[in-house]
C-alpha cells in the first residue's frame, strides 16, 4: 500500500470515527435532556420557557390562586398547557391572526374563533337565543382558565336571568385593538353571524398602540421581507454558488449536545440569575400630539363600528376596561417582574382624555360602560401579571358590566340594579369551573 493510500485510509477512519464519537455524544446528550430536564437544560432557557421569573412569582405563596386555581398540582397543568398551545396562533385573512383551535382542560378554542365559556352556545348562532359578541385583547382572551375569564363569568351571570337565554361569545385575541376588533366584526358580519349585542372591552391596547401598528405588523414586515430575499437568492443561485450559513448554524444550535455545552458552562462559570425584586423602569410619557391621535382613531373606529351595527340592527357598547396604570396603587400589585408594566403604562396619560371623550362625545350617548374606576382605593392584589385580571376580579367586572348594560337597556328582560355578588375574592375560588368545558367545541 502506498504511503498515500495509508494516509487516506487512516484520514477516513479518524473521520468515520469522529463522526461516531459526535453521533454517540448527541444521543446521550439527548437523553440526559430527555430523562433530566431539571438537571440539563440550562437555566437561561428554562427561565426563557417560564416567561422569566413569571411561573416563579406564581408559585411563590401560592399566587397561582389568583388564577383561580386549588393547588399547585393544577398549577403545573394549567402551565404545561399554556407553554405548550395556550396563545398559539394562525394567519386570519385581513384580521392578521386568530388563536389556533384547541382542547384541553383549561384552554379551549373553537375552530371558529372563540374562546370557550361556560354553558357555551351553539355555533352558528341560535337566533332564538339572545347573542352577545365580546371583542377585546388579551384581558378578554384572559391568561387563565376558560372558565375563569369575563366572558364566560358574564355567561354564568345572565343565565336565566333574560327574556331570551343569553348566549355570550368570547372573541378576544391577544394584543387587538379597536381597529382589528372592527375588522373582526364586519367579516363575522359579512358571514352572515349576526349578534343582538356586541361589547367592546377596549382602552388599554388603543393606548399601547400609539402609532397604530399591530402587534404582528413587524413580524409580516420580516417575512415579507425574507420571502423577498429567497426569491432573489434563489434567482441568483442559477448563476452563481451563495452559501447560506445561518442554516447551518441554526442546525448546530439545535444539537442536544450543545444544550448539554451550555449547562456545563453556565455551571462552571459560576453565573447565577437573580430574582430581582420589582423595579419600576423609567417611564416614556407620550405626547400630547400622541394621546390625542390615540383617542381620535379610537372615536374614528367606534364611529365606524356604531354605523355597521345600525345597519344591521345590533347594539354594540364600548366598556372602558380597569387598567393598573390608572387609578390603581401598583404598591398593591404583587405580579410584577422587573420589567415593571411597559407600554401598558400609557393608559395612564391616555385615559383622562380618552374618558372625556366618551362622556362627551354624542357619538357614545347610551352605549358606554365606565369601569375605569371600580379598582380605586382597593388595597389588593388584581392581576395575575402585569395587565391581566385575577380571577375573582374577572368575575366582578362581568358583573359589574351585565348590571351596567341593564341601566342602559341593552339587555332586555334583566332587571336594572339586580342583586350582585359583590367585590369578589381575589383567586376567583368561590365559583366552580364553567360546566361543559373541555367536553366539546361548538362546530367542530
């Protein structure tokens, strides 16, 4: 055998043996990732999948209560299905996006884009049933259980208490705003899905939303963008070699041995990640200019909402919704991270003007709930994050708003100033979860 055979045979097997040793490392590295979660993946990442110090927060004192949830073990579940499917999302034609369809023991999602509530009603809608749409953000999605949420304690609520049986329908998706919540609306409308009453919870992503962009208008930016990109890339490829070494890289980064890497690094450094306690970060007040094009879009959005419900014969009402920015002492808030409340903090400055507006304006006359206030002076915890309420004040903000659409007659048949619970505790725990849910989804 040649000296250059000899060399290449002791090349190849060096490689073949290389490529074992590599392959063999990554299965192990695999199963240890596998069998000891715990142990191996890295504290950044595990910190990543729990919303940074967020599932730390709950468990600390038994916040999860606030949830709505009995003990810890519900907890777990409740967090497993949020990471996994909770707020997963799919393209909605002209709306962006719509929660993906799901079924599980706390999240539950009809294919036609609603929530689960309590007693839920059927799709398509019962037209001798009284049938209420309910628009919002993610506070009307609610981060909690199904049953847990406005709507479906509004559902609870008016059982039998109407001419007709009502019939409440969660349409909230995470992040919309007046502007998305009435495109929503004009294509259920334009599908022949026509309510008898249709609430807007609104205030605090109108206030969030100063430039009017949409929380996944960056998002189609870059895929747009990217997809352009390929296409020229590709082009390109006909005439001449690219290496696209992001790929590669990506491919690398997602090896279990590196996961492995990362722990032993993170051990050995010595580096600790803190929980830091709460600290307020500096607050950007927004203009003057800013506020008033906020409120003027908003007035410009309901204008255009009351004239489509006209039309076809529906109530529609704006509720004001409680934000922790107004009229709430956050020395109260117990659900704070760090990261203090964000741009959530712009209902602050944007509310005064925007309440002004609602009272007069002609536009509104009849046909708004004011809750903006109902958390002033209350020295408790209502929120299990930053903006999302605890389940108990879930439960008396949709009663508080039933009673409210009482005096102003959009509820016909449910007597104005009828009996109500009253403040409710904090965890919510005083009612039981909604019955049916989980058992079906309307439509499917």
């Amino acid at each position: 055998m040649s000296a250059a055979s000899q060399i290449y045979v002791q090349v190849s097997a060096c490689v073949l043996t290389l490529g074992l040793v590599f392959v063999g490392l990554n299965l192990l590295a695999w199963l240890a990732v596998s069998l000891f979660p715990a142990m191996v993946i890295p504290e950044s990442r595990r910190r990543k999948r729990d919303v940074g110090n967020r599932k730390r927060l709950y468990l600390k004192d038994d916040r999860f209560k606030y949830l709505g949830l009995p003990d810890a073990q519900a907890f777990e579940r409740y967090w497993s299905e949020l990471v996994l499917q909770g707020i997963d999302i799919d393209y909605d034609p002209f709306c962006e996006f719509r929660h993906r369809e799901m079924k599980g023991e706390f999240w539950n999602v009809s294919a036609h884009g609603f929530r689960l509530v309590a007693n839920q009603g059927p799709w398509p809608l019962d037209p001798e049933c009284f049938n209420i749409f309910v628009f919002g953000g993610s506070t009307t999605y609610h981060i909690g259980p199904d049953w847990t949420s406005v709507a479906s304690r509004m559902q609870e609520f008016l059982d039998g208490k109407t001419e007709r049986p009502a019939r409440v329908y969660n349409f909230g998706r995470c992040s919309f705003y007046s502007a998305q919540e009435k495109i929503l609306f004009q294509r259920l409308l334009s599908e022949g899905h026509v309510p008898d009453l249709v609430l807007f919870f609104d205030g605090l992503n109108d206030s969030v939303c100063v430039g009017g962009q949409t929380a996944t208008a960056e998002l189609y930016t870059e895929l747009l963008r990217e997809r352009s990109s390929q296409q020229r890339e590709f082009s390109e490829y006909a005439t001449r070699a690219r290496t696209r070494w992001i790929r590669l890289k990506l491919f690398v980064l997602s090896l279990p041995l590196m996961t492995v890497l990362e722990r032993l690094l993170e051990v050995f450094s010595g580096s600790k990640l803190d929980d830091d306690p709460p600290v307020f970060p500096g607050y950007r007040k927004p203009s003057d200019q800013d506020v008033r094009r906020v409120v003027g879009r908003f007035t410009a959005n309901h204008r255009q909402i009351e004239l489509l419900s006209r039309q076809y014969g529906v109530k529609s009402v704006v509720v004001l919704q409680p934000v922790p920015s107004f009229n709430y002492d956050l020395g109260c808030h117990r659900m704070l991270t760090s990261h203090g409340l964000g741009n959530n903090e712009n209902a602050r400055d944007v509310y005064p003007c925007l309440i002004q507006e609602l009272k007069h304006n002609d536009l509104y006359a009849g046909r708004v709930v004011f809750l903006e206030d109902i958390q002033a002076g209350r020295p408790e915890n209502l929120y299990v994050d930053e903006v999302h309420y605890c389940a108990g004040f879930a439960a008396e903000i949709a009663e508080r708003t039933c009673l409210a659409l009482a005096e102003l007659k959009a509820l016909p048949g449910l007597a104005a100033g009828a009996e109500r619970k009253g403040q409710w505790p904090a965890n919510g725990l005083g009612a039981q979860p909604g019955a049916g849910l989980g058992d079906r989804v309307p439509g499917r």
